[in-house]
C-alpha cells in the first residue's frame, strides 16, 4: 500500500459506463485513489505491472482476448502483486472458481451497495478475502458436499455441453481426447442424479454451477 495510506486502484471493465460507475461510487470514499483504467484484460495486466496499484477491480468478460481470470493469475503470480477484487455479473461456479484459483483476494457481484464495494476494496487491500453471499454459500456447500461438487473441469465440460458442442468439439476446445470427455460427462451424471445431456445442464443451471 501506499505511503500516505491512501488504497491506490485500478479500474479494469471492458464497458465505460461500469467504468464511471465504480468511479462515481469509489471516488467519494476517503483513502480510495483511482489511479488508472483498462478497457481490455492485458491493457490491466502491464497496467498492473507498474508498481503503483494496490487493488485491481477485475470484471471477468472483456469480449475478444484474454477473460479476467486469466489476467488475475498473471497480475497475482509477480512478486509484490496488487490484490484483484472481481467485480462481474456472474456468480456461477463456472465463473467463480477460476477466477478465486487464479489468485483473486475477493469477488463481488455489480449489484452489491456501493458501501459493500468500498468496504470489499479495503479488505482487499489488507489481503483479506470478500466473497458475495450467493458465491460464499456455495462454496461452504462444495465443503458440506464435496462428492456432490463438480470439479472444475467437470463444470468446464458441462458449460461447453450448454453451447451445445458435441464431445468431440469439446475435447478440441479442452485439449482432451472423446474418451475423457465422456467420461468426465458420466460423472457428472451421477453426481447430479441425472442420464441425459439436457437434464445435466438444467440440473446444473438450477444449482448455480454453470451460467444461466
């Protein structure tokens, strides 16, 4: 953090308006500095890479190139990183988990009270996670359940089997061979009590594993 204790930021959507918007929030708060913004995830990534930020806002879709997970893991992985705090629309697990293995210190969804935000941003600076209620219950509940849990490549899977791909479209996607990917498909099946492709995905959607 900086010397003067003041939370340097940097704001990181591929959407202005979000932009203003965490602007207008987080530039009435005390100690709160806006340093800079990044329209694309690499734009955050060297952005981040300067010295001078102490949190990321990171949204997890910036359309073409490189998603926020993936730039949370390379912003995370240098020595002396800033915190990345996700800020995004989506709270699936397909979402949540790559994003909070990738390094990120927090994840609020943009519909939380400006006063979570800022709250969320100065846990993040002291390194403390933040996680939005709908994200933190599921998580306790992989703990509760973990047989019943998909894995993170089995969510992976069942996202793709949701954009209708066939196996072995997936198994291109996922660099995997048909044979893995069925059988991740018939694990999947048994832990959510289902037989089908299409009631997978509807059984998957209702429990928040893969976006709606």
């Amino acid at each position: 953090m900086s010397d003067d204790a003041s939370i340097r930021l940097l704001l990181a959507d591929d959407h202005p308006v979000v932009r203003a918007g965490l602007r207008a929030v987080l530039e009435t708060e005390p100690g709160l500095v806006i340093v800079a913004e990044a329209a694309t995830a690499e734009e955050a990534v060297a952005r981040a890479a300067e010295g001078d930020i102490d949190v990321v806002l990171m949204d997890l879709q910036f359309g073409k190139g490189m998603g926020g997970a993936e730039a949370t893991a390379r912003i995370t992985s240098r020595p002396g990183a800033p915190r990345v705090l996700v800020v995004t629309t989506y709270d699936s697990d397909a979402d949540t988990l790559p994003a909070i293995e990738a390094g990120a210190t927090g994840y609020l969804l943009k519909d939380a009270p400006p006063e979570d935000l800022a709250a969320a941003v100065r846990t993040a600076a002291t390194g403390r996670a933040t996680l939005a209620p709908t994200v933190a219950d599921r998580l306790m509940n992989r703990l509760r359940t973990p047989g019943t849990a998909l894995t993170r490549r089995e969510t992976e899977v069942l996202a793709l089997v949701a954009e209708g791909l066939s196996n072995q479209a997936i198994g291109r996607r996922l660099h995997l061979t048909e044979g893995t990917v069925k059988s991740h498909l018939v694990r999947i099946y048994v832990k959510l009590g289902v037989d089908s492709r299409t009631a997978a995905v509807a059984t998957a959607t209702g429990l928040g594993f893969i976006r709606r």
